[in-house]
C-alpha cells in the first residue's frame, strides 16, 4: 500500500515460516496407507510447507502444471503462511470427498484470509488420488483464472491550524510503479527499483506478483527532490510508469513540529508498524508519525479473482479500512508568523508561546544551533534540557515569599557573596545600578545574583521542588509528542541550593515548561499544555494547579519591575505591558539565554544556547521576545 494521492496499490508481505493443524493437532507425514485421509493430509502438508511438486503427486492432474498452480495460488496472494485443517470426510467404494479450512495469512497488513474448501479424492492405479480441479485451491476459482490481492488507499488528510486552515502544503509526487502483465521480467525491474531505493527487492516482487495483471501498481512514492536525483537511472529500468501528482507533505510552517513525510524503510516501519510496508509514503517525524494511522488512514483490502485476460471476475473477500483524517491543532498561524520572524537570523534558539487560560500551544519554533558542542534534542523547544539561570527566580521568588520575603524588604546586593563555600560575582547587577540599600523589588528587576544566593539559607531541601512542581516541572503533560517537563534536583548543600534559586545546578526545563510558568503567573493557574484539539482523545485530563493569589499578585509586579527599571528595557514597549525575567547560565562550555515572560493572555519563552546567534545584544533572548511582541502585536 502507498500513501499517495491516488487510490490503488497492491499489498505486499513477507515470509514466514508455516505449520499444518489437522482437526486441532499437528500432522505428522506418514508413510503409504491405502486410505484417503493419508493422501488428503499429506497433500495438504506438502502444499502448506512449499514442496509443490510432492504435493502434485499425490493428485491425478499433471504434475508440472498442478505443481505450478498451487505456487502462483502463493504467490498471487503474496501469502506469508497457508494453514490447513480437515474437516470430515465422506467415503464411498473407490471416492472420497474431503473438507477443509484454510486460513491464508497476508502478512502483517492484516487479518488472515480464511474460506472453507473441499476436494474430491479417487482410486487411480491402486492409490487414492487427489482430483486435480482448480476448485481445490479454492471453491469459486474456475479454469484459467487466478487470485490477486488490492488495496484502495484513502489520500492522506492535512494537518491543521487551530481555525482547520492547512499548517501543510501540497508537495508535487512521483509514484512509481508497473503494468504487471507488460514486464518481461519482473524480477529484473523490481530488483533494479530496489537498487535505487533501498527497498527490499523480494517485497517488491512479490508486490508484482499479486497485482491484478493490468492495474497501476505503486512500488514506491518518491517526493520531487529525491524523485529528480535518481529520475535519468529510475528512467532506464524496463517496464516502469511513473505518475506524478501531490500530497500535503511539506509544513507551511513550524517544521519542526508538523514533521515531514517520506519513503517507508525497514527501520521506519519499526516505528509506524502495519498496515504500512517499505516504499509507502510514511510520517517520519513530529505530527505526522505521531498521528500516522489517522492522517493516512488504513487500506481497504479485497481479494480478487481474474480472468485470463487479467480482467476482475469476482471479489471474494474485502477488508474495509479507515478513512483518513485531519489533525488540528492548537497552533494559531498569526502567533507562528510572528515566531518565525523573530527567529530569522538566529541560531540554536528556540520559542514557545501558549495561551495561558488554557494551556493550549499558539506558536513553536527552533534554529538549530551551528556549533557541533550546543545543546540539541529530538526537538529543542519541546524535549530540550536547559539551565534556565535567572528566568527561574519567578518559581525561586515564590517559595523565598513563603517565607516572608516581601517587595520592599531591604536586601544587600553586593559584588561578592561566597554561599557554603562557594564564591557568587554579580554580572547583571551592582550596588551602582540599585544603590547601597535596595529592595528585593529592585533585586528581582535587576536578577542580583548575590543577593538570590544569599536568600536561598532560607529555603529547606526540597522547598525549590515542590513550589517548581506547582508549575508543572516534573509532571505529566500528555502531549502527543515526546516531552521534557523539566527537574529540579534535591540537595541538601547550601552551594547547591543557592545555585538552583539561580537556575542552575540541578535545575533543567524544556522552553515548554518555561512558557509554562509565565502562563501560570497570567492566569494564575497552572495548565497542562494542549497541542492538538482532534483527535480529542488526545486531550487527556491532567488537573490544573490554583497558585496562591497573593504571591501571583507579587509575582506580577515583580516581573513588571524588570521591564520598567530593570534590565529588560527592549521590552517596555507601547501597548499592553509586557512582563518577565531573563537569565543566563554557562552548559557545556557555552551560555544559555532565557527569557519567561507574558503580554496579556500570551506566556512566551525563548531560549537561546549558542554562541553564533547572528546577533550581539547583551541577552539575544530579550531581543528575541522583543521582536516576537512586536510583530504579534503590531507594536
């Protein structure tokens, strides 16, 4: 089966190993009897194992064309097994009459094709004979007619924006393929296909083999780029057709996110499973593998009889499939805009925005980094691990105001604080910029490091953990995809601890579970992210988690104060207020960027973790967030 635009294709399977069942039991070959329940069973077990021709001796037909026809019955079924068990017999003087049920099994695309047969058996020279007529193989197949197995392949559906407007575009397919009864050799062609490809050749042939002899067969959809590459080599294999066509392969936006359709292998079937075979044009990565079945929809699959003049005669069995259809998403195409603008020229950044009343995810979008040393995950904005620095003193603030920390207690902000043992220094904030006496408010907007180091004797063990934990940090989010939700580590040492309250040592979060916490500050409570709105089985119930109003209320000014006097100037812009707090954090040999932050109902996160962002402001992600609101908002 090909998931392509157009609707027929021929399934394909693979070998595997047969056993005969007999009236429940397993058969064992028997020597000469002068009795018909020997012939049938022997013939039956010799038909079941491939030894054809042992089988057409146990029959009174010609053996070489006897033997050929219980092989092409195979191979025109492209069957991985044939099981047999008898039913009972009826014997008269020299005829006996046998039945018997057969189960074929099609391979992995689906359930086995299973009929009832029955055969005459005859004393021919002293021996009981099988009656060689074509209705052995099956009751309804008639002289010069054969078996041949079709799907009909729903076209794949799209993947949609949060108002059912395509996030894909229509991408030009070539779908290669063959006349069965025009090959001269179908070994050769399917080989040569296989060679270009890196198909399995014997799938393919055996794709021919059961193919209605004068239907299009699909061996394999190519998208243009690939198609282009190999088109002048594909071009001299004998027999092949090509069709050209399209299909909503290529992400109008959030690449990343939406991910991208190609060519099935054998490793990519692993992960997609049935009723997909290798040459299908499969989801590789993001939304489309993850909603694979219900984008591409599974075939309706039929097995056919024809004629000599490869003509259908009757349908013996069908299997209906499914239907394809779209995915919607959350995704709001203004706010992915704006993302991907803000991005352009970056590197090794990443942003996410959500709406914070709901928890559903407006807008994504990464650069992957230029330097082999920089973080990198399956999918930065969702699964990376990030020291988010400063940014998580808005969770580090909320426990320290559990404590009794308030906005305008006085809090000492010097150059140098050494915290058991380890020695703190101030790169963002001086006793110049908040004078000699100032204000935890002024602290916080200016992210004076010594003076977070200091207050974090305050807090117990595991108070960090638990007040992260309330922004989701370490839960579950039940997204579609794979998902960092973040982790705040137990410590027991005062150096440790004053490092998390600065968002490092222990402290990892996924941009995701940063714009998490700037939404629960907006709202108020804290949201599981939304994704995809349907299929709706995907939105599965996690509770909200109510912050305290009080600190909420706290932490809302605060996070103003940053932006108005401290330093995230680029952010006082006109219009709605924006608040937020920024950090910086050295990983693996190079600094991590944050910023977390808010503009009405919008929580933003942005991280950037690679030294080549194509811009020199002093914290790239405040410039980024900038440039982010500004083009939502139009100011």
């Amino acid at each position: 089966m090909h998931a392509t635009p157009f609707t027929t294709s021929v399934r394909r399977t693979v070998a595997a190993a047969v056993a005969l069942v007999a009236g429940g039991g397993l058969i064992v070959a028997c020597g000469a009897d002068a009795t018909p329940a020997v012939t049938i069973r022997s013939f039956l077990l010799d038909w079941e194992n491939g030894r054809y021709a042992e089988a057409a001796a146990l029959t009174d037909g010609d053996q070489a064309t006897v033997a050929n026809a219980l092989r092409d019955a195979s191979r025109q079924l492209d069957a991985a097994a044939m099981h047999f068990k008898l039913r009972p017999m009826q014997q008269g003087d020299g005829t006996a009459v046998s039945g018997f049920h057969a189960s074929v099994d099609l391979g992995e695309n689906g359930p086995p094709w299973e009929y009832d047969g029955r055969m005459r058996l005859r004393v021919t020279g002293g021996e009981w004979k099988v009656v060689w007529e074509p209705s052995v193989v099956h009751p309804r197949l008639s002289d010069g007619e054969r078996f041949a197995v079709v799907t009909e392949v729903p076209k794949r559906a799209e993947i949609q924006d949060d108002k059912g407007r395509p996030l894909v575009r229509q991408t030009p397919v070539a779908i290669v393929g063959v006349y069965p009864s025009k090959l001269s050799d179908p070994a050769r062609t399917t080989s040569a296909v296989a060679e270009l490809t890196g198909l399995d050749p014997a799938r393919l042939l055996g794709t021919v083999r059961s193919a209605p002899p004068k239907t299009f067969t699909p061996l394999v959809t190519l998208q243009a780029k690939r198609y282009k590459q190999i088109r002048a080599k594909l071009r001299q294999i004998p027999g092949l057709q090509f069709k050209l066509g399209k299909a909503p392969y290529t992400p109008r936006y959030a690449t990343g996110l939406i991910g991208n359709v190609g060519t099935a292998t054998n490793e990519t079937l692993r992960r997609v499973g049935a009723p997909y075979q290798a040459g299908d044009s499969v989801g590789m990565s993001g939304l489309q593998v993850a909603f694979q079945r219900r984008l591409a929809g599974t075939p309706t699959t039929k097995v056919i009889t024809v004629n000599r003049q490869g003509d259908e005669v009757e349908e013996l069995k069908t299997w209906k499939g499914t239907t394809s259809s779209p995915v919607t998403t959350t995704i709001d195409v203004k706010a992915q805009h704006a993302a991907e603008f803000a991005l352009a020229g970056m590197h090794g950044t990443s942003l996410v925005a959500l709406d914070a009343a709901s928890g559903d995810i407006r807008a994504v979008a990464a650069r992957p980094s230029v330097t082999k040393r920089a973080l990198r995950g399956k999918y930065a904005p969702f699964t990376g691990k990030y020291a988010p620095g400063e940014a998580f003193t808005i969770v580090s603030t909320d426990a320290l105001i559990r404590t009794g920390v308030r906005g305008g207690e006085t809090i000492p902000c010097p150059d140098e604080r050494t915290v058991g043992g380890k020695q703190f220094r101030n790169d963002t904030a001086a006793p110049s910029q908040v004078g000699t006496t100032p204000t935890f408010t002024q602290v916080f907007g200016t992210a004076c490091d010594t003076a977070f180091a200091g207050l974090s004797r305050k807090l117990g063990a595991g108070d960090l953990a638990s007040t992260a934990a309330q922004y989701g940090v370490g839960g579950t989010w039940n997204l579609p995809l794979s998902v960092y939700t973040g982790n705040v580590a137990r410590t027991d040492t005062d150096s440790a601890r004053a490092e998390q309250t600065l968002g490092q040592s222990g402290v990892t979060m996924s941009p995701l579970g940063m714009a998490q916490i700037a939404g629960a500050v907006s709202s108020g409570t804290w949201r599981p992210p939304q994704l995809v709105t349907a299929p709706m089985s995907t939105r599965h119930p996690v509770n909200p988690v109510g912050l305290d109003p009080d600190r909420v209320s706290a932490l809302r000014a605060l996070m103003r104060t940053s932006v108005v006097h401290g330093g995230l100037s680029e952010l006082n812009l006109p219009g709605q207020d924006i608040r937020g707090q920024a950090g910086k954090a050295a990983q693996h040999g190079h600094p991590v960027m944050t910023f977390i932050g808010y503009r009405g109902n919008l929580a933003l996160a942005v991280v950037t973790s690679d030294k080549g962002t194509g811009v020199t402001p002093s914290n790239p992600a405040v410039s980024t967030a900038a440039k982010f609101f500004r083009t939502y908002t139009g100011h």
